[in-house]
C-alpha cells in the first residue's frame, strides 16, 4: 500500500512538475517579445530624439 501511496505522490509531482515547465516557458517567451519591442520603441525613441514618455506610451499602445 505505502508503495502505491509513493508511487502515486511522484506522478502527481511529475504532473506539476511538468505543467509549471510548460507555463514558464510560456512567460519566458511573452517576455523575450516584450523586451524586444522595448528594445524596439526605445531605440526608434532615440533616433527621433523624442521623449521617454513618448516612447513609454507608444509601447503601451502596442502592447493593448
């Protein structure tokens, strides 16, 4: 019995295990993208010579 209990107890982690995987590597993604258009705006900011708070509210834009 303690066996299938143990048995058991190691799936369920595995399962959680493998879940919480799947969704960092989903967050890790949205936030390579996210600081790529950071990046992006920032840059496009710069060679413009416009404001911060310009840029600021154009990457709000982008990200709605």
């Amino acid at each position: 019995m303690s066996h299938l209990r143990q048995h058991r107890r190691s799936t369920k982690q595995r399962v959680w295990q493998e879940r919480f995987e799947k969704s960092s590597m989903r967050y890790e993604g949205v936030l390579l993208e996210l600081s790529a258009m950071i990046d992006e705006e920032l840059e496009a900011a710069i060679k413009e010579q416009t404001s911060f708070e310009e840029a600021s509210i154009r990457i709000s834009e982008r990200g709605n």
